[in-house]
C-alpha cells in the first residue's frame, strides 16, 4: 500500500504535492512517510525534498556529459538521503536529457549523427516542417527534444545518485542558434525527494 502512494505520487506535478519553500533556488520540506525503519519502531521516517535550478551553457549543438555539473549542484542535500529519487527537468523546448555511456566521446558524438538522421534539417526546406521562422534546425530541434525527452528519474541511494558504472547524465542541444538571443543556456531544474 505505501509503495503504491508513492508511485502515484512520483506521477504528480510537484505543484500538486504540498511543500514549503526555504529559499527560491534551493528548497526543502518534510513530510509524514508510511515506510517504517523496522517492525518494532512504531516512529515513521521523515520524507526530504530539495530543488534546485542551474543553469548550464552548452558549447554547440550535441551530446553533452552533465553528470559533474548535477552531482555538484546537489552535494550539499544528497548526502542525507539513504533513498529517494532525483527527478532533472529541462525547461527547454529544443534539448533534452538522457542517460547514456559516460567514458567514450564517440557516443555522444554517434547520438548527435543518429538524431540528425532521425530528424534531418532538410525537412525545413522540402516543405515537410511548417514552423519555420526561428531557423531550419528549430524544428528538428522540437522533435528530437519530445524524442529524447525533457525529465529524467534517478534513484538516490545512500547519499549519490544510483547511476550504473558508464552511465552518465547528457544534455542533448539540438540548435545551432541556441533559440531567441542566441546562446545555448539551459535551465534545468533537479528536485530531490527521500529519506
């Protein structure tokens, strides 16, 4: 029954779940949890929840290693949960996360030619995409970011993010132009929940 609350809760918006903000850009409450730390202790455990948002310039279009970045952003919060989830959102219509092999360049740079095959920028000028008017990789951009994806999940346990040996946290940009202004500064915004 407590597993299925919280699934059901991991399902929500976080602006449908009650909590209370310390501070705009890091942020943490607590709340009751039904997971007890043992049969005898009738006390529960308190659930945690940090956010922060960071913001993060990509240096050109591709496959970037982020996993540094986040891992730094949260140090300070992730050390007091023992288990949790780490949710990352983008706030971003043309990138995207992913989670893939951290330790050859080869990969990322094979996602970039895959993606730009998936969703080639010529599709701009045959007349396949209609938005047109930010320039011909935005569209594409728009499709590989809805392919790829804005959130990602991690489990947290004791204190570091659960991620596998060669995993690693990517920043997909997939504009030249980087969207209005130029640039490629990406906000995302990584809330952590546990106990």
């Amino acid at each position: 029954r407590c597993f299925s609350i919280l699934v059901f809760l991991s399902f929500l918006p976080l602006s449908a779940i009650s909590f209370a903000f310390v501070s705009a850009t890091s942020t943490t409450s607590k709340a009751s949890s039904c997971l007890e730390s043992s049969p005898a202790s009738s006390e529960t455990m308190s659930m945690r929840w940090f956010q922060h948002e960071i913001s993060i310039t990509a240096p050109s279009r591709g496959c970037h290693l982020i996993t540094s970045e986040i891992n730094k952003a949260i140090s300070k919060d992730i050390g007091g949960i023992k288990m949790g989830m780490a949710n990352l959102f983008i706030q971003h219509t043309s990138a995207s996360l992913t989670i893939n092999e951290n330790a050859d360049p080869d990969v990322r740079r094979d996602m970039e030619v895959a993606l730009n095959k998936i969703v080639p920028a010529t599709w701009t000028k045959d007349g396949t995409f209609h938005h047109t008017m930010e320039g011909e990789d935005d569209m594409p951009g728009h499709v590989k970011s809805s392919l790829m994806g804005p959130s990602l999940n991690v489990p947290i346990r004791n204190g570091r993010l659960a991620l596998g040996t060669w995993q690693g946290i990517y920043l997909n940009e997939h504009r030249d132009q980087g969207g209005w202004g130029g640039g490629h500064t990406r906000r995302i915004i990584i809330t952590l929940q546990g106990q």
